[in-house]
C-alpha cells in the first residue's frame, strides 16, 4: 500500500517540489540524526549532552488514516501529549480521501520503538474514546441536518482499548472430562465464564515451532469465521507453555462416533438435514475462502439440538504446507486424489471428501472399509477406485454422489449449487411423504366408514 501511495497521493504542504518521503525511512531522518550528533557533541553544557547522538534519538512516525478537517492539528496535539517534538512533519492527502502524515520527532529517549508504538496506539484509542463519547452526547439529527450526515466518514468507528478479545486468561477456564485425543493435544469438557466448552490443550511435551506455527494458523482462521454451520470459537490461551483453544461444546460428539461406534442410522429426511448443514458450513467457508482440507465425519460434530457443524479447519491446510502428509493414517480415506498426489488443489478437493462423507451418512459404513487407508489412496489415485453407491439410493443423490467425486476437480459441482440440489431433493421427499400421509389418512377413514356399516 505505501508503494502504491507514493506515487498516488499528492504533496499538501508544499515545500517547493518536495519528493515524497521514503516511508519508513524519511531521507531527512539521517541529516537530522546527524544534526542531532554535532548539536550533542557541540553543546557541552548539558550534562544529557555529553554523550553523543544517543542521547537524541529521532524517530519517522507516519499516521494512515481518513482525511478529515483538523487532523493535522488533532495529530500534532497527540504527539506532544506523548512529550515529543515534532522536527518535520509532510501530511499527504489522496483524492479518494485518505491521508498519509509523516512526522519526524524527538523527545523520545529511547531507540527502540515498540514501547513508542504502545504509547501512541493508547493516546489514539483514547483520542477515539472521547471522539465517540462527544457524538454520544450531541443530539439526534433532525432532517435539516442532512448536510452534516453527509461529511460523517464512511464507516463508524469503534473505539478499541488495544487487548485482544480472543485471548482467554487460563485462570477463568475450569477443566471438567477429558473427551478425546487428536494428533496434537487433548480435548476436555469445561467451563468458561459460566458457560460449556471445549478445551484443545496443546500437548506441553509436543511443543516446538512447527506446533506454533500450526496453532497460530488455526487460531488465525477460526477467528475469522462465524456460522451457525461451523463450531465458534470462544478463545484461546496463547502464552506458552499452556496454549489452548476454546470452542464451543458439541455435546453429540461427531458424525464418525454417531455412526460407527453408536451405530447410529440416519434416514433420509434427517440425512438431508445433515447434508444440508455440513454444505452450509462449507459454502461459507469457501466463500471466505477458506478450504478445510481434512473434511471428513470426524471433524463434522452435533450439537444438543442436532446441528451440525463443521469442526477443525485450519490445522490440514498446514499440515499440507509442511508436508505431513505421509505420516497420516486414518484421513486418506475421504481425501481427494489431487490432494492425496500433492498437486495443487482448490476448494473442489473439499467437495470430494464431502462426497465421501455423504455416502458414508447414507451406508453408515467405513470407505473402503477392507483395505488400508494407504490402499485406498493408491486405488483412488491409480485405479479410481470409488466408494459403491447402494442400488435403492434416491436418483438424484446417486448423481450428485458421483458429480461430488469426478477425477477432474473442474467437474465437480461447488457448495452452492450442491446447497440447491439437496434442498430440492428434501423438498421433494418431503412433499412425498406428506401426499402419502393424506393418503394413508383418506384410506383409513374410509376403511373405519366402511367397517361401521356407512357405506
Ligand atoms: N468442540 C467440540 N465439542 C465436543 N467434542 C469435540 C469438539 N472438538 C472435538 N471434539 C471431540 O474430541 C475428540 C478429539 O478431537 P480433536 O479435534 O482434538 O482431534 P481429532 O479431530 O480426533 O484428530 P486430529 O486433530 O488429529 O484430526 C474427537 O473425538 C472429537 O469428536
């Protein structure tokens, strides 16, 4: 963006033909460094002076924000009551609004910059603050006051005191069952601020930077997402050694465990229910453009009201990038052949797990349950090796099944248009079984009619 703001925003002070400043290295900055030498070694009476240049360090700040009236001034009165002084200061203004303010300034004594950075992101969040406390205060806006609506930014802004609202403290987690174990941690039932969750807690003994990176990345996407089809994130503890993430509690457990440990069946009616569900979950992943990359029925998970969600994005897509793939074992089964190849993949490799989980919720068996998951990837890749849809299977999801698993990823269909095959099927089963209770209702009165001689 500074790249590109260089050679877009125009000068509004103007200092002869002043070039634009190299942002986070203001040409000025090493002249007055040096400035800042001789002044200290020239001036001896000053004991701060005695040493050189150090004493005086400067710093470039540069302010990115929306144009507005006073913002120079605003800016300016926000630096000193920081305690700096402002040497230089270039503001820029582009013509589709923004501004670009460039400060050169001292009074700051030390050369590092992180704890200038904090003090000032205070002084603007306060700024901020009391921006929104004096909009409170005014009154509403009558008609006549048109006008005015339209100089108000484009989008309100919402003061932030600068924490992040994601990170949890430890301390208000109350840890109850340990319900489960995945490849990098532990998962328990517990409790945070009154309320149910889930607790993945990294395995301490497991830490190592290959972990982090994984951790941060599936903290990272989950803090993105919110649907009612994928499982929310409530937080997460991300100072080492104990480093977890808080989700909400899937009290049903996983479609996976329902299935092939319960036993459990779903008809045709809730297993389009289900299947509506998952491809909700997964639309709005991809349309934020995120691919799960491990989708498969143990990662899809129930909640008390039978909803499912879409459970333990973000963690795959890195484990593909670190190339863990070979030491998988049990997810090969649901993985598409690009994938299982290492060639590049898009969303449609999610479309065929996808497909494999639908067939799966249909038979209530394993894929390729006689052969080992590495088989199974051999034949899938080499021979096209498919799952064998039952004979009495609905038409239309015998298609869509076949559609979802196609070799060429091209040929598969995306999420939405699954979304709308599926909700015409249940439409339609639906319409089938209410034609056949009226029916079933006549012929039954009829029946009773006939038996008590009114015929
Ligand atoms: N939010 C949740 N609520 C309830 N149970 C959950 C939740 N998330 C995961 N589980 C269950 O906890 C167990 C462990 O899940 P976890 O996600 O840690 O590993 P996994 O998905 O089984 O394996 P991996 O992470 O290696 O893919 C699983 O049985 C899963 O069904």
């Amino acid at each position: 963006m500074m790249e590109d703001a260089q050679s877009s925003f125009n000068c509004s002070i103007k200092h002869g033909n002043h070039p634009p400043p190299t942002f986070g290295s203001s040409p000025s900055l090493e002249a007055r460094a040096l400035q800042a030498i001789k002044y200290g070694v020239e001036d001896r009476d000053s004991a701060l002076n005695a040493t050189p240049c150090f004493s005086r360090p400067m710093h470039e700040i540069t302010f990115a924000t929306t144009d507005k009236p006073k913002l120079l001034s605003q800016l300016t009165s926000l630096l000193a009551d920081v305690g700096l002084n402002i040497q230089e200061a270039h503001a820029f203004s582009s013509v589709d609004g923004f501004s670009l303010d460039v400060f050169v300034i001292d009074g700051w004594p030390f050369e590092e910059t992180e704890e200038l950075k904090r003090a000032l992101e205070k002084e603007v969040s306060n700024f901020k603050e009391q921006c929104w406390s004096e909009k409170q205060s005014s009154p509403a806006l009558g008609k006549h006051d048109q006008n005015r609506v339209e100089s108000f930014p484009s989008c309100v802004e919402i003061p932030t005191d600068g924490t992040d609202v994601w990170e949890i403290d430890a301390r208000q987690l109350k840890f109850e069952n340990k319900v489960g174990s995945g490849s990098y941690g532990d998962l328990y039932r517990g409790t945070y601020c009154s309320q149910e969750v889930a607790i993945k807690v990294l395995k301490p003994e497991r830490i190592n930077e290959e972990m982090l990176k994984e951790f941060s990345q599936e903290v990272y996407i989950m803090r993105k997402v919110r649907h009612k089809n994928v499982v929310q994130l409530i937080g997460a503890c991300t100072k080492p050694p104990k480093l977890c993430i808080v989700t909400e509690f899937m009290s049903r457990g996983s479609i996976y465990d329902f299935l092939h440990k319960q036993r459990g069946a779903f008809n045709l009616i809730s297993l389009l229910k289900v299947a509506i569900d998952i491809s909700r979950g997964m639309n709005y992943l991809h349309q934020n453009n995120i691919i799960h990359r491990d989708l498969k029925t143990a990662n899809l998970l129930m909640d008390e009201n039978m909803v499912v969600k879409v459970a333990d994005f973000g963690v795959a897509r890195v484990q593909a990038q670190s190339g863990v793939m070979t030491a998988e074992t049990g997810t090969y089964r649901w993985m598409a052949p690009e994938v299982i190849e290492h060639k590049p993949y898009d969303q449609k490799a999610d479309v065929f797990s996808f497909g494999i989980a639908l067939w799966e919720l249909l038979t209530g068996e394993i894929p390729y349950s006689s052969m080992t998951p590495l088989q199974a990837a051999v034949g899938v890749v080499q021979k096209r090796l498919r799952p064998v849809i039952p004979k009495n299977t609905h038409p239309v999801l015998a298609e869509l099944l076949e559609r979802c698993w196609r070799q060429d990823p091209t040929e598969r269909p995306n999420f939405t248009e699954i979304l709308e095959i599926l909700k015409q099927i249940a439409d339609q089963v639906e319409n089938n079984g209410e034609h056949r209770r009226k029916k079933d209702k006549l012929s039954g009165a009829v029946f009773s009619a006939f038996k008590k001689g009114y015929h």
